[in-house]
C-alpha cells in the first residue's frame, strides 16, 4: 500500500538572496534620492555667445583629421546627452579618435524669446555658428551632424548654406512629417485645426518644459512609464544604476521651447509637412533639400519609440548628394547617444571623409 508522503513547504517557494533584496532596494532609494550626477566632463572652451545660445569647442586629444565637427541638438532638450558619461560620451568618444568637436547649445529660452522663430534660429544662430566655427578651426569645410530634430534642422540649413559643408550626418532625423508617432487624436486634432496652437502660444509665449515632458512622456508610453521598472528590477547592477539615473535627469530635465519657433513646426512641418515637398521658407530662400549636394550620411535606431525609419528614409531620395549612405542600428532614440555607440558609427564612415593629417 502507496503511502502518501509530505513535501516540506520550503521546498515549495524559492528562498530569497535577503542580502541581494536589500541591497536592490537600497540602490533604489540611492538613485532616486541622492544629488544629481555630474554631466558634460569633456573640456571645453566657449567660441562665441548670442542670446541664450552658446557656441562650445571641444579639442581634439591628438588631432587626425582636418575637417571638425559642428553638432546641432534639438530644441527640446538638453545637449548634455552627447556629453553624458566618462567612457561612454560621443564628444569624449570622438576627440579621442582625433576630431575637432563644436557643438551649438541653443540654451533655454526665456518669455522675452517668444518671437524667436525658425528662421532666426537657422538663418542667424546656426549659420553665425558654423561661420565661427570654421574661423577658429581655420578650415575650409566643415561636418554637420544632427541629432533628433537638431538633425532636421542641419537638413534644413544645408539646403539654404552658403558656407562649405562637406559632410552632412543625420540621426534618429524626422524629415517626412506625415507618419506620426503618439495619440491619433493629436495628429487629427493638429492636422484638422481642432487643437488651436496658435491661441496657446499668444496665452504662454512660449512651451512650458512641464508641457514638453508630457508631450514626451505621452509619445513615449509605456516605454517611459516602464523607466521605473526597470530600474527596480536591475538596481543591483550599478552600472545600470548610475546610467538610469543619468538618462533619467536628462529626461526630466526638459527646456523651454520658442512660442514662434514651436508655431513654425506645428504648423509648416507637421501639419503642411512643407519639408518634404519643397515648399518650407527660411529666410526669404526655399529650403528644397535637393539644394544638398553634401556627403550625406543617415542613422536609424531599429528600436526608436519616437521616430519611425519612415520620417527619416525619405532624405535619401531628396537631396542631390552622390555620396550617401543609410544604416539601421540595433539601437533606441536616446540609447544611440547614450551607449557611445554613436561616436563609433559616425567615425566608421566620417574617418573617410573627414582629410586625414
């Protein structure tokens, strides 16, 4: 005769590492309490200042290549993301392997900006920038390289630049305004007239950074939400710790955006998608991308949440460049800059390109 036999309940649930739950939990606590870590540690110097904006130069450790590169951020945020870790920086990354670095931080608007438009901030900030980086670089040409809608805007300067460019470099770029990444019942409301963007902006001046956070934490749902989760699943891992609690500070970390320049986008490039057929004016000159006869270079990230391969593709088949070249990296909107990865990409094809000393 069978006899049944007990299974000590122990056996049923899995023992717990006590010390390696403590010690998650405390990292958590750390992460969200502790002072703010330090960005953008590459050595800088300023070039030139107009308003809010800053023209920055970061020298190159042992200088390779003669033509430098000048980078455009987005208007949206911070360009401290291209500067966010020891080891990991795209600008520490890329004045290691022998560029001259410049970066134009557009710096955060105040209420007396509100009539800051896209022209002013393409056809006078940018264009005086890149004219001021090519005099103290004492070069002939010079790179632009966009990132997120710093890379629209580069594509947009290019096309009405009279200054030499040699090489245009865009990522994670929207170009083709049409797809649409959020809530459907943004893109009807812009595109139907039913959200009055122009009221908003005679009552606010300007797009409060609370406001630019939601429109971002909205787009970017459950992805941003689910930030938290994987924080407390992965706290013990300090190196992931200490990288969430800088892409989390950047993401928060939100700036103004010009009421003009904000009026501009919503309505010329995402409502009218004027970009995309020509039809976009800056500064009395038609910005036609067919105008760019630079060496063109265009980044996707095949897990970007913000903009779709589709918003940035259509590039290739309007500008005039004979050189150009598109890749997908296995890679995220913001994880592109934040791994370093994207100083490898950009050397991998600039090296080339760039005039070897």
């Amino acid at each position: 005769m069978a006899m049944a036999t007990e299974t000590p309940i122990k056996n049923l649930i899995p023992e717990s590492d006590y010390e390696k739950e403590a010690n998650r939990w405390n990292n958590v606590l750390k992460a969200l309490t502790e002072p703010e870590p330090k960005m953008g540690h590459t050595p800088r110097a300023e070039v030139w200042r107009k308003n809010k904006s800053v023209l920055w130069h970061y020298p190159s450790k042992q200088r390779k290549y003669e033509i430098p590169l000048f980078f455009v951020y987005s208007l949206f945020n911070k360009p401290y993301i291209l500067d966010v870790a020891p080891k990991t920086s795209v600008i520490e990354g890329l004045t290691n392997m022998g560029y001259e670095v410049y970066l134009l931080d557009w710096g955060a608007p105040g209420y007396e900006d509100k009539k800051i438009g896209l022209d002013t901030y393409i056809d006078k900030y940018l264009r005086t920038a890149v004219k001021r980086a090519i005099r103290h670089s004492g070069v002939n040409e010079i790179t632009l390289v966009g990132y997120c809608l710093g890379g629209t805007i580069a594509s947009i300067y290019a096309s009405i630049a009279d200054e030499p460019i040699k090489n245009l470099i865009v990522a994670t770029v929207p170009i083709d305004f049409q797809p649409f990444i959020g809530p459907d019942k943004w893109a009807e409301g812009l595109r139907q007239g039913d959200i009055n963007i122009d009221h908003f902006i005679d009552v606010y001046g300007n797009i409060p950074p609370k406001m630019v956070e939601g429109m971002f934490r909205a787009i970017g749902a459950p992805v941003y939400f689910s930030n938290y989760t994987m924080l407390l699943a992965r706290a013990h891992d300090h190196r992931y710790v200490d990288k969430w609690r800088r892409m989390n500070k950047w993401t928060l970390d939100q700036v103004p955006f010009a009421g003009e320049a904000y009026r501009q986008l919503a309505t010329e490039l995402f409502k009218e998608n004027k970009l995309v057929k020509g039809e976009l004016i800056i500064g009395n000159k038609k910005a036609d991308l067919k105008n760019i006869e630079a060496n063109l270079f265009v980044i996707s990230g095949s897990r970007d949440n913000l903009v779709l391969e589709e918003q940035s593709k259509p590039i290739m088949d309007l500008v005039s460049s004979e050189d150009k070249t598109y890749v997908v990296v296995e890679s995220g909107h913001v994880g592109l800059a934040l791994s370093g990865l994207f100083a490898k990409i950009v050397d991998q094809w600039a090296s080339s390109r760039s005039n070897q000393l």
